[in-house]
C-alpha cells in the first residue's frame, strides 16, 4: 500500500539531456562557468545569488528590451525590492511566437456556447493589431484600465495582450459573477474601457447576463466605452449602446508594443474577497514575464509545439499561467463552460481529441473522478508527458489514482502558489523524483521556509510558509493603497522583512513540502496544530460522504465537521461514529469532531476553494453579509444552512 513520501516516479537518465531544465543547466556551465550537479545545488545557488540567478534567466530565454537594465536587483528590501532598474520592455512583445512560429497553432478553443476554433501564432498577432488599433480610437494609452466580464474565449486574451501591448491595465471578472463581486473588484480600478459578454451556456442552460452587464455600467462611472463581444446568442441577445468586437477591430494597424518599465503594472488580479474588499494585486510586466518564463519551462518543462490543456475560469490566476505558456512557442486549449458536463469524463475525452503534452486538473477533480469511477485509462492519452496540479492538497489517494490511470511514465507535478506571485512556490521539477502525497521541491529562485509562531525556520513540523527574498512577481502594489498600509499589513505585519504567505507546511528533510491548509483555518486543538487537508483525505475515502468542511471554535474548543452525504443516505449515530473512530485511528484523536452535521453543500468559491474561515466566523456570529458575497459561491445557497446553524446555536 502506498504511503506518504513512496517514490512513484523516478527522473529517467534521458532527461538531464532532453528537458529544458537540463539544456539551462548546460548553458549555466557554457556561459557562467557553472557546473552544478543536481537540482539541490541549483537551488541553492539560485537563492544564495539573485543577482546571478535571474540576470541569468534574462539571458537564456533572449528577453527583448527596448533599454537594458541598469543591474539585476537595485534593492533587496522587502518590501520594496527594486528589480532590473532602467530597463524598458513589453510582455505582449514576447507572447506571440517568432516569425518560424507564424503558421503554428496557438490556441485550441472549446466552448458549450460555440463551436470549436483555433488560431495560429499568425492569426493571433493579426487580432492583437487590430483590437490595438481598436483601442487606441477608444483613446486608450499607458495606465488607463482596460477591463472584461469576459469567459475564458480567445477574445479575452486578444483583448489582453492588446491592451498590454499599449501599456494599459488589465483586470477581468467571468460572467458567473454578480454583479456586486464585479464592482467590488473593477470598481476599484476606475477604468476606461469594459468588454462585455450578455450571455454563456452552462451545460446546456443558457444564462442571460444583460441585465447583470447594465448594472455593472451604472456603477462604473468613469467607464468611456463598452464593447459587446457576441457570444453565446449574441447576435440576439445584443447588449445596448455598445461597440461591437467585429467594430472594434475594423481596422488592421502596425503591431507596435510601449517599452515600459519593468514594474509597469501589468494585470490586476484579486483576492477572494471572503473576508473583506478583495486585494487588488498588482504585476508587472517584467515580474510575470521572467517568472512565467522560469516556471513553465524549467518546471513544467514546456517546449515549443508543446500544448498545455488546463480549465480555468478568468478570475483565478491559473488563467494568466495558461495563456502565458506562449511564451514558450506552445499552443493552450481554452475551455468554456461547465467543466464537468455532460460527465466529469468530458475533460479526459477533450485531452484525447486535442492531444495536450501537459494536461493540468484540479486535485479535487480528480478526487472526484477517482471516487466516481472515471476511467482515463481506457482512453488514448498517449500524447501526456505530464501533468500538473495546483489549488488544493492531493492526497496519496489522488497520486496513486492518476498512475494507475496514466501509466508510470507521465511526471505528475504538484505544486502550491498562489494569486499573490501569480506563480508557484513549491513544486516538482523534471529532475527531481515524484513522491506520494507531496510537492517535490522549492522552486527556483524562491527562498522559501517553514517558520514557527517565534519565527524560526523549521523542518519536519508545520509552520507558516514565507519568501525570505524577494521575487520578480511579488506584488509591485495594491491598487489605491496610500503609504503600502495593506500591502505592508497583508505580507509583513508578523515576520518583519519576511513575506508571510498564509500557508500551513511542513518541508521534510529532502526538500519536498506538504500544504495542509490556510493557515488562518487550522486547526488548534489542545495547543497542536493540524492542518485540515489530511482530516478530509480521510473523511472524503467514506463512499457514503461527497464533500465535507470542517471548523474549530477556540471558545470551547469544539472541532464541528459538516459533511455532504450521497442522497438517499442519513446521517444516523452509526454512519457519525464510524467517521470518529476512523478519525481516530487514521489521525489521532484530536482529530475527532464534537459534532457531525449533514449539509446540502460545502460552500466554495468560484475557483473551488472551501470557505473554512468565512464559515467559522459565521458561526462565530458575523453576519453573512459581512463575511461573503453570496455571488462568488459556486453554490449562492450553499452557504444559508451554516447561517441557519449558527442561528441554532446562538439560541441553544
């Protein structure tokens, strides 16, 4: 039986010569007179010297600047490191392929709204032009806000690119949100331009958002123009008094790009907003540029004329890594609508129609696929090389199911970031070994550690994760944050100089890590702490239980498990004590709750995550209202029966 930490894939010799990690580490003994040995001493030399590391990568992967930079790192301060200082470039430039790459598929679209199309790097850079020029008639320049309640559909990064190209700011919110998680959001960026969908398909329902798209209008005053992007019914569902995209792009223009600094913000990306206005995150073009860069193609070891496949929504930040594997001279599958319809096999059989060398899934998902029977196996997956997972922990469980599915060749890579770097922070590389149930290793260049509550590195016990240095795409600001006040109280406030992450993780001695939660949600029971992931690992193996969520109450230390059962099954004093006594044995006995509940649903967030501090404060007497917007739940109802709870127990 497998266990935590087994080895299940073991770096074949070929790869130090084939992957691109391996051709870097070449180039670092041809062109720096560095001869590492491994990927341990690679590391180490990438956080011990960042001037060398990323004046490095700037080298290797031929970054076009309009103006050099001055030196790699002008400050090391943090907050306020200052990278590559007096140069001037634009990461649209380098979205868009080579000239050898013009006939060459970029993107892949599938759609429940539309039928399937694709576009060449050739096609690609013709809409850019045109949308540019588009924008331009709008009067759109460097730093007026470009925003979209748009889905994930090539006109969504046509648009992006080109308003970057301009130097302008890119923001985006899909069409499932309501209107108050827009204007939360966008309203924050006072923009210029919005682009528009008045509807999507979900399965096979339609869903009419013109009326959700008039009230975002009335309440961003300082919008000049909408552009209608006809969709799902567009033609006859038109939203008013709009600019139409065919309008917009009428008019072939020079494909030119704005030479902007390296910190010139990019895209502002937003937090969940479950406890408070949502951070406005601000990147910058170089961060972005240089660590997507670094990511998928030392990482995820992403070729030119490879192909990524990773359903994603336009509000998490894993729509900026998919789009961004252009910048490999590789083609992305863009995929709308409701990920697991008609069944959860649909993504499988799309990666068998599209042939994706790197397909990237949802530990959740494949939790859920393994617990429902799917059988990728059975199909033609034969083009995987790897795949990638990211936003939740994946249990042994999960590793052990996609290598009995997909074979023992394909490099299963789980890592952990976040919305904040817009990147990862652990996670496996091509040379190091894949173990069960954890992410193989610290990504390069990022210096991160396990600290105690006193704020000492430890390894082989659960702290919070940080970054002791900085990194090209830490945050360059929060939008409209006077003197940094958030920003510095988010990151700094508990480890001066120290960027707290918000993670619970524990590294082991060879440097691989487990992410057992937010470290705002765990668990404190009897003054150890415990991370909630492994508690649903074991929750979740119950055939009879399809979601659960659990809280604990400091007050009187009450550990409250919420579970979603099958239908047709109740929760009786048998099915409860069965879920303690396995708690018990499989974890300890501080793990088992003082009280199960059943529940229609786990409330989660758009991009899956569950709502585990949002529903303790509930529970702790906060108004809902207060805690979340009803609207970024996958589920708006899913919440009430927590409310209802904590009604219950407020008059108990």
């Amino acid at each position: 039986m497998t266990t935590q930490g087994d080895v299940l894939w073991t770096p074949p010799a070929e790869l130090r010569e084939q992957s691109e990690l391996g051709r870097y580490m070449r180039w670092l003994k041809e062109h720096r007179g560095l001869e590492l040995a491994d990927y341990d001493a690679l590391f180490q030399w990438s956080i011990d010297d960042l001037e060398g590391f990323w004046g490095s990568l700037w080298e290797f992967f031929e970054i076009r600047a309009h103006q050099p930079y001055e030196r790699v790192l002008g400050s090391h301060e943090m907050p306020g490191a200052e990278w590559f200082p007096g140069a001037r470039l634009n990461y649209a430039e380098h979205m868009l392929g080579r000239d050898e790459d013009l006939g060459r598929v970029a993107i892949i679209a599938r759609s429940q709204s539309r039928g399937p199309s694709e576009l060449t790097f050739r096609e690609l850079r013709e809409q850019v032009a045109r949308a540019r020029t588009g924008l331009e008639r709008l009067g759109v320049g460097p730093g007026d806000r470009v925003v979209a309640y748009l889905p994930n559909i090539p006109e969504t990064l046509v648009a992006y690119l080109a308003a970057a190209s301009l130097g302008a700011v890119w923001a985006t919110c899909p069409p499932e949100f309501g209107v108050r998680s827009v204007i939360q959001r966008l309203g924050q960026l006072e923009p210029k331009v919005l682009l528009a969908v008045s509807g999507y398909r979900w399965g096979d329902r339609f869903v009419d958002r013109r009326e959700q798209v008039a009230a975002v209008r009335e309440e961003l005053p300082s919008l000049e123009a909408v552009v209608h992007v006809p969709y799902a019914d567009g033609d006859a569902q038109p939203l008013p008094d709009t600019l139409r995209w065919g309008d917009l792009l009428r008019e072939s223009g020079p494909l030119e790009f704005e030479p902007v600094p390296f910190s010139h913000p990019l895209c502002v990306l937003f937090s969940s907003g479950t406890t408070g206005l949502p951070k406005a995150i601000v990147h910058g073009h170089g961060g972005i540029l240089l660590e997507h860069l670094k990511n998928s193609v030392l990482s995820w070891d992403v070729r030119p004329g490879d192909r990524l496949q990773w359903f994603t929504t336009t509000a998490w930040m894993m729509w900026n890594a998919l789009v961004s594997i252009l910048l490999c001279r590789a083609s992305i599958v863009m995929i709308e609508g409701n990920p697991g319809w008609p069944d959860p096999g649909f993504q499988w059989r799309l990666a068998e129609e599209t042939r994706p060398t790197m397909l990237g899934l949802s530990p959740a998902f494949v939790l859920a696929c393994r617990k429902e029977g799917v059988e990728p196996g059975k199909l033609d997956l034969s083009s995987i090389r790897s795949v990638g997972a990211a936003g939740s922990p994946l249990p042994v469980e999960g590793y052990e199911w996609l290598y009995s599915e997909l074979g023992r060749d394909v490099f299963v890579n789980l890592g952990s970031g976040g919305t904040d770097v817009c990147t990862g922070i652990v996670q496996g590389y091509p040379l190091l070994p894949v173990y069960a149930g954890e992410m193989s290793g610290r990504c390069l260049g990022v210096d991160t550690a396990a600290y105690s509550p006193g704020g000492e590195p430890v390894v082989g016990e659960l702290g919070e994760l940080v970054i002791r240095q900085p990194m090209p795409s830490m945050p360059v600001c929060f939008w409209n944050d006077p003197g940094d006040a958030r920003y510095r109280a988010t990151y700094f406030d508990q480890f001066p100089g120290v960027f707290r992450f918000g993670d619970w993780i524990m590294f082991t001695e060879r440097g691989s890590s487990v992410i057992t939660g937010r470290s705002d949600a765990t668990l404190n029971r009897g003054g150890v702490r415990l991370g909630t992931s492994e508690l649903y690992s074991v929750i979740e193996e119950f055939d009879d239980v399809l979601d659960s969520l659990v809280v604990h109450m400091e007050a009187n230390d009450e550990l409250l498990l919420f579970v979603v059962l099958r239908p047709g099954v109740e929760l009786d004093s048998g099915l409860s004590e069965r879920m303690k006594s396995e708690l018990r044995t499989a974890l300890s006995p501080r793990h088992a709750p003082d009280e199960i509940i059943a529940v229609p649903a786990i409330p989660r967030t758009l991009t899956g995550k569950k709502l585990e501090l949002p529903v303790k404060r509930i529970l702790g007497g906060t108004p809902v209202a207060e805690v979340v917007s009803r609207d970024m739940l996958v589920d708006p109802a899913s919440i009430e029966p927590f409310a209802d709870y904590a009604r219950a127990r407020a008059t108990a």
